[in-house]
C-alpha cells in the first residue's frame, strides 16, 4: 500500500504531469479560501464571439484563444478547474506510459513538451465542450434588473471589503443571492457578518457600492 502511493506520488511529479498537479494544487488552495470568505469568484465572460472565432486576432491571443475553445461565459476559476482536472489525469496516463521507456534525457523532455501542448489543447477542448450547456443555461435565465436590488440589506460573506474585492449575500426569499460589493471607505469598518446596504450598481464592475448599516440604538419601553 505505502510502496503503491509512493509510485503515485512520483509519477505526479514528473514532467509534464508536475505542471498540471501545480494547476490542480493553486484551484484546490483558491476554492478553499473561497469557501472561507477570503476571495471572491469573479466571473470572467469574454462576450459572445461574432462570426469566425479564427478571425478575432484585434482581440488578443489569449483571448481568441478561449473564445475559440468556447471558455467564457462562466467563472473563471471553474474553467481553469476543469482544465486543470482533465490536464492532470490526461498527462498522468501519459507519463505512467512514457515511464517506462525513457526514464531522462534528451527524448524524455523532447516528448513531454509534446505532451504538454496535446494534453493542454485536449483539455482545453474538453471543457470547452463541458461548459457548453452550463453556458446556454445561463444565457437563458433572464438577467435580473440590477437597479431593483438598490437599498436592500445584504450581509457580508468575505473576510474584509474593499474598492476591489467583496462578497455578501442577499435574502431574496430562496436561496439567496451572492453578489460583489466594494467599499470606499475604510477597509477595517466592513467585516464577515457585517450588514450593510446596496447604494449604488457599478456596471463596469458588476458590483454593488454599499455602506454599514446604522443599527438602531434599542429604547426600552416606558
């Protein structure tokens, strides 16, 4: 048993497995400090691409790239945990096979790199492939008018808010709502529990302005 996972955990450190057992550590490590309140999910959506995707060289490499492979419309780190996932599984056969020919040496990295790029295009293809109706779904839910959520209570989920970075959560009568919230003012006022109120959409940012709530000072009755 112990001889069993310590060849597992050789094998993970091989290259070009090392590099997606990096990827899968860095999303495991971001969605427990999520789950803690110490970050929040920031959705990244690249639009909807208009025509041939094989045109879109003004919008950048990196973003022709994953409007090519469908990756948008959906949180980031989802798409990064996917790829990541399907990459370590993908490479890890791959280097359980290549093992057992070339242990180092010049041929052994020539056709890990060769690996890498496969593994990570298949990756990225597959989840593209994934997200695909998780995205229609979405595009089908109709989008909530921002302005009718102005002055109502949430409660703040993360550790801290700032003009960057926030979450909290809203009672809408279900299963509540999660949305970003960013402050002005000083960071150490807002903490995790903190009630506050949505004063103003930043649409930019797809985040709310708030401000602590003022509790009422109790009157005891005469």
């Amino acid at each position: 048993m112990q001889e069993s996972f310590l060849v597992f955990i050789t094998k993970i450190s091989l290259y070009p497995t090392i590099i997606f057992t990096g990827l899968v550590m860095f999303v495991t490590l971001y969605w427990l400090v999520s789950l803690l309140g110490m970050a929040d999910m920031d959705s990244v959506d690249f639009g909807e691409p208009d025509g041939d995707v094989s045109t879109l060289s003004s919008t950048g490499f990196f973003t022709g790239l994953m409007l090519k492979f469908g990756l948008y419309g959906v949180p980031l780190i989802i798409i990064l945990s996917l790829i990541s996932l399907i990459g370590w599984l993908l490479s890890y056969l791959y280097t359980s096979f290549l093992h057992q020919y070339f242990d180092s040496g010049l041929l052994y990295y020539l056709f890990g790199t060769g690996a890498l790029i496969f593994v990570l295009v298949v990756s990225m293809w597959l989840t593209g492939m994934i997200i695909a109706p998780i995205r229609k779904n979405i595009a089908k839910i109709p989008k909530r008018n921002a302005s009718s959520n102005i002055g109502k209570i949430a409660v703040v989920r993360t550790l801290s808010v700032t003009d960057k970075h926030g979450e909290a959560e809203v009672n809408d009568g279900g299963a509540g709502l999660i949305l970003k919230i960013r402050s002005d003012i000083n960071n150490d006022l807002l903490r995790q529990g903190d009630r506050v109120t949505l004063i103003e959409y930043l649409e930019e940012a797809n985040a709310y302005r708030v401000a602590p709530v003022k509790e009422k000072s109790y009157k005891p009755p005469l």
